[in-house]
C-alpha cells in the first residue's frame, strides 16, 4: 500500500524500514507534523500514518478524503487528536496500536518517581561542576508510602506490581472498571477524592477524553496532601496545568514529573534550544527545581519501536487486503458509547 507517514524521526524510520521488508509497502516519510496545512502533501495517498501530535481535525481530514485518502494509521495508542465523528461521515476508516510496550511506559514512570524522589537530575548536574555537596538532595524511602493510581490498565497495572513487589508501597486504585487481579495482590480501590487525600504519589495512566480533561484540577488539588507526588505518563489535557503551578507556588504539589504536556505538539520532538519558546507555562514550569519533564519519551525503547512499526504495517495490510483488523480498529460508535459512561464523579463526598 503506498502511505505518507508523517512526523517521523530517524529512531522511527529504521524500525519502520527494517519491518517493512515484510511487507513491501510504499512508504513516504515526511519529517513535518499533519495538519491542514501539510494535508496536501498526503494527496494520492491511499493510506496516511500519523503519530501523537498530528493535528486530525475537521479541516485536516476533509482534505485528506479529497486527495483519496481512505485510511488513517495512528502510530500511537491514544486517538484524542482525531475528530471521529468527521472521520466516520467521510467514510474513513481509523485504525492504531492499541499496545506496543506497557513495559516502557510503567518503567519510565518508575524512573520519574526515583529521580525526583533523589534528585538525580540535581545532582548529576552538580558533580559534572565539581560539587559534591549533599545539601538539598534529601529524599525519602518508598517503602510503605501509599502510591495512587488514576486508571488501572495495562500500564497502570504495571506500574502498581512494580511499585509493590520492588518498593513495598500500598497501593490505592481509581478506575471505573476494577482489575480483580490487583486487588488480590493488595491494591484497595477507592473513590477519586479518597485517592487525592490518602496519597504520597499520585500517578495517572488514564486516555484523554472529553470527560477526563483537566481531571487534575484546583479542586481537587485541594483535596491533596501538603508535599505530594504528581506524575503524569498519560497525556498532558488530562492535567490543568495553571492549577499544577498554583500547586507547586503553594507547596501543595512537592513534586512534579511530567511526560507529556497539554500544549506540547507546538515543542515536543523538535530542538527548541536555539529559540524563544513561546508558552509562558511550559516555561514556568521549568523554572521550579521540583519539577522534571521529559518530551513524551516514556514509549521510547526498541522493543515498543518494533512493536509500532509491526501492529502498523500490518493494519495497512489488513486494510488493503479486506482482512479484519480486529481490535485496532477505532469504533467510532462503541468510543461515543464509552465516552457516555466514563463520566468524573462530583468532588465533593456528600
């Protein structure tokens, strides 16, 4: 099938390359993100692969139908970025990865968690300059610290059986489908205003939808212990970012440690070092010393690069050849139903 796969890196096209000898498909990289702008480039193109920060919006796929486009291939999990309800009244048909690694996902969390709990970021940076002082580097023991964890997929999952078998934390669990298999190894479910105010950390691995952007919010932020851990590995709308640094401004929020950014398809992939970066909070945010933020690298090893480049491919094929595309596919209608059902319980306990 010929496709044009847009933003894509050096890192992304080996693996695509090397997978693709399976498949002989006719791939077109573009370095530039999908948008209404860059949608001409797709025109001819049967299929399109897009990844986290590519703008699928009304404008965007109207333009992609009338160039022939009849596939939309994410190279990524989430589909946030993609108005379904215009992609099914053009007929088009969205397929994603609906896994790749949780491993790296769930460890990338880990990594954030220990590095700011023992500034490791801090003091790398200060033995690199010749200082070896230990002042401001106190952190804490993990052990029986209560850890909660807003949805408990695969990779939440992960995280809470790392978290309890390596560190010993206790476990707290909000999601709206309970995993049995968590709470047979301790992991207690509570509701979201329990979780906020029973947690030394809280972690989320929740899909951004209508009804869980800015789940992290000022009220609830309130409801929060003096000093907690907020990380997040999910997507950056499910975070109200002014809160968070009212948060951090307040010592509500004593650290920070973020993958992923609301605004972050204007920055995130691409070297801004040489430039004025243009977003006020982004760049409030990087002048707290509690906070670490990583550009949405928490997918990166090379087994989770082959697993996308794999479950990819093969959608293209599956699609060309008429075969099923079993749960890669994105069900407009069933996302409608369950975005009805996931709805954010009111704050408050009464």
């Amino acid at each position: 099938m010929r496709a044009a796969v847009f933003s894509t890196k050096p890192y992304e096209r080996k693996f695509l390359e090397e997978v693709n000898l399976n498949y002989g498909h006719d791939l077109h990289f573009l370095d530039m993100h999908l948008n209404h702008r860059t949608a001409v480039l797709a025109s001819g193109f049967k299929s399109v692969c897009v990844f986290v920060n590519d703008q699928v919006d009304k404008e965007t796929l109207c333009k992609l139908a009338t160039g022939g486009t009849q596939l939309i291939a994410l190279r990524c999990t989430g589909f946030n970025n993609v108005d379904l309800k215009v992609a099914k009244e053009l007929g088009l048909t969205i397929v994603r990865v609906p896994e790749y690694s949780p491993y790296a996902v769930a460890e990338h969390t880990i990594a954030l968690i220990l590095s700011l709990n023992r500034k490791i970021y801090r003091a790398y940076n200060r033995v690199r300059d010749g200082n070896f002082s230990l002042d401001g580097l106190v952190g804490f023991d993990l052990y029986g610290k209560s850890v909660g964890i807003i949805g408990t997929g695969k990779i939440g999952s992960l995280v809470s059986q790392m978290l309890i078998k390596g560190f010993g934390c206790k476990i707290l669990g909000y999601d709206l489908h309970q995993n049995q298999d968590l709470e047979a190894q301790g992991v207690k479910y509570v509701d979201l205003v329990s979780l906020a105010a029973e947690s030394d950390i809280i972690s989320l691995h929740c899909p951004l939808t209508q009804n869980t952007r800015y789940l992290i919010n000022e009220e609830l932020i309130n409801y929060m212990k003096p000093g907690v851990m907020l990380i997040n590995t999910s997507r950056g709308g499910v975070i109200d970012t002014k809160a968070v640094i009212s948060g951090l401004k307040s010592k509500k929020i004593g650290y920070l440690g973020l993958d992923v950014y609301e605004q972050e398809e204007s920055f995130f992939f691409e070297d801004w070092s040489n430039k004025i970066i243009e977003d006020d909070l982004l760049e409030r945010l990087l002048t707290f010393p509690n906070v670490l933020i990583t550009s949405h690298q928490a997918f990166l090893t090379d087994n989770a690069l082959s697993n996308i480049a794999e479950t990819t491919l093969s959608n293209l094929r599956d699609f060309e050849k008429g075969y099923p595309l079993s749960n890669s596919l994105v069900d407009v209608d069933q996302v409608e139903v369950d975005n009805q059902k996931i709805l954010i319980p009111t704050l408050g306990r009464d």
